[in-house]
C-alpha cells in the first residue's frame, strides 16, 4: 500500500473512569504498523482525573472532554469529531494487536468492505492469561446478533467500518447503555451489509472487576429496550418470514435463556429476583420457543430443572473445593 492509498483511520477510545487501562489502550494504537491513523480520547466525565495518564499523549491524542452521556454517546462524539474514511473503536480497557489495523484495512480494501470484522482474544487482568472464544466466519449475522446463546460474533473493537455506514443508518442509539453496539450492527446485518470476515486475532478484550457487563441488571434491562427497538425497527414480518417466529417470542425465547445462564452461573438470589421481577413487568414471559439448538430437546421445564442443576453442581464444586483448601 504506497502513499497514495492510505485511507486514514479514526480510533475512537471512549474513556469513563479507567484511567489505569487507557495508557495501554493508547500505546497499542501508537505502535501499530499502520501511519495514518488519528487518535481521538473522548473523556465523557470521569471523576478519577484521568488526565496525569492522558497528559503524556497530549501531542498524539486529540481529546475531547464532555459530560458523562454513556458510551454510546462518547463514541458518537468521536464519530462526529473525526475525519478517517474508516472507523475504528477502541474501549479504554482494552487493546489491539499491533498489525491489527495495517492489516485489517488492507483485508478491507481488498474485499471492497464496508465493515470487516477479526477475532477477539480474552485477557484476563489477574492471571494475564489470554483465551481466545472462536467465532470464525459467519453465515447468518443478524441470528448470531440477534440471539444471545450464540457466541457474540463481532466485539466493538474487532470492526473496521467505513465511516459512511453510520452516515446512511445513524449513529449509536444513546437511548441505550448497553446494547447499542448490537442495536446498530443488528440493523446493518437486517439491511444485508455483508460483514467480511478477517481470520485473525486482532485484539484484547481485558476482563476484570470493573467490566460493564458484572452489573448484569442493567445489562438485562437494556436487552430488553434492545429488543423492543428492534422490532419497531424491522417489524414482525422481518423475523417471520426469515425464521418463523414474531419479535416478541424472539425477545421472550432470548430472555428466557439469558435469565437461566444467569441462574446457572450462580447469581445471587436477591438478583436473580431483581431479574425476574423486571421480566415480569415488563410483560416478558418465559418461553423455549425458539431455543438454542444445542438444548433443543429439551421442553421449557426441562429446560429450568438442567440449568438449576447446573447451578447446584457449581455451588457444590466451590463448597468441596473451599473445604478441601
């Protein structure tokens, strides 16, 4: 790729109150092997002074400062701040291989790719240990977005977009706190963008105490709003006619199995109740229709009875591991 063909890349680092990470975030942008990348920090009100860090990058970094609007929102001011042909989004805890955008871009160009998408490595911050979740190429974006027992295929930061992609289907919704990545990709996949698959690992996404997704009540409740958007959006004739279900058993089915992972995985009593009531307000009726293929045979009880064994085998594991330390 000579001179001439260097697309620039906008990396936007949305940064709420991570001041310990987003050093690392920034450097793993400024030691890509790609030059024409610029870095825009958009501080969305943290309260843990975030600018001993973030004054070494000043020459590198343009960083915008705003009241805390939640990440949909900081990531929309980064979007309308920038001026790269394509897009690249960077959480300020996590961090991307250093061939990831030279290599990406160059993917990209060659496939004519609106939006491409890589592999995304976990990273544990306590054991710094990596895992990766292999997701591989995609034949049915929207199911694999739409349906929470599949692997989620395309984490923020394994995408390379072309910026005039939010141009033609909007920016981020700022109505939802989380969620609003799968909301925008979900109408990008609904309206056929071909997402190109890039098989490699790109990028790290770092787990540690402070990840949104430990509030898994909030994750719930926007989930919830992620739906109910999205079948305003499509309608119920988009999911019927592709897979033979309304948006509403869709929501249900979906939320049903997250609430059990939930269950399984061991939450609280007092939080699983917290969940269920907020299902229940909100008109959301357990059902297995459609389910996971993996549990397919199962009927919803049967369904509740396995994940509730599951979840008794786990506190049974800990308890005999705890006794025998």
């Amino acid at each position: 790729m000579n001179g001439k063909n260097r697309p620039k890349v906008s990396v936007i680092i949305p940064l709420y109150n991570q001041k310990q990470y987003v050093g690392e975030a920034i450097e793993s942008i400024l030691n890509q092997t790609y030059p024409n990348i610029e870095i825009i920090v958009v501080n969305d009100g943290s309260t843990d002074n975030p600018f001993s860090v973030l004054e070494k990058y000043k020459k590198n970094i343009i960083l915008i400062n705003q009241e805390n609007k939640g990440l949909a929102g900081a990531r929309n001011t980064g979007i309308r701040n920038s001026t790269g042909e394509y897009l690249e989004f960077l959480d300020a805890d996590d961090f991307l291989h250093r061939e990831k955008i030279r290599l990406q871009l160059e993917f990209s160009l060659l496939e004519d790719a609106e939006v491409s998408y890589c592999e995304i490595a976990q990273y544990n911050n306590d054991s710094r240990h990596t895992h990766l979740r292999y997701v591989g190429e995609v034949k049915d974006m929207f199911s694999n977005l739409c349906n929470f027992w599949q692997t989620y295929p395309a984490p923020i930061h394994s995408l390379l977009i072309r910026r005039g992609l939010f141009s033609k289907f909007g920016l981020f919704d700022e109505e939802l706190t989380a969620c609003e990545d799968r909301y925008f990709l979900s109408k990008l996949a609904a309206a056929e963008v071909d997402f190109k698959y890039f098989p490699f690992i790109g990028g790290f996404r770092r787990l540690h105490e402070g990840n949104m997704n430990k509030n898994r009540l909030h994750i719930v409740e926007n989930t919830i709003r992620y739906y109910k958007k999205l079948n305003r959006e499509l309608g119920d004739h988009f999911v019927i006619k592709r897979y033979g279900y309304t948006g509403y058993q869709m929501m249900c089915a979906n939320l049903t199995y997250v609430y059990l992972g939930e269950v399984a995985h061991g939450m609280r009593r007092k939080e699983l109740k917290r969940i269920r009531k907020l299902l229940r307000e909100e008109g959301i009726k357990f059902d297995a229709e459609p389910i996971p293929s993996h549990i397919k045979k199962f009927k919803l009880e049967r369904m509740f009875l396995a994940f509730y064994l599951r979840r008794w085998l786990r506190h049974f594991i800990f308890i005999k591991r705890w006794i025998m330390y």
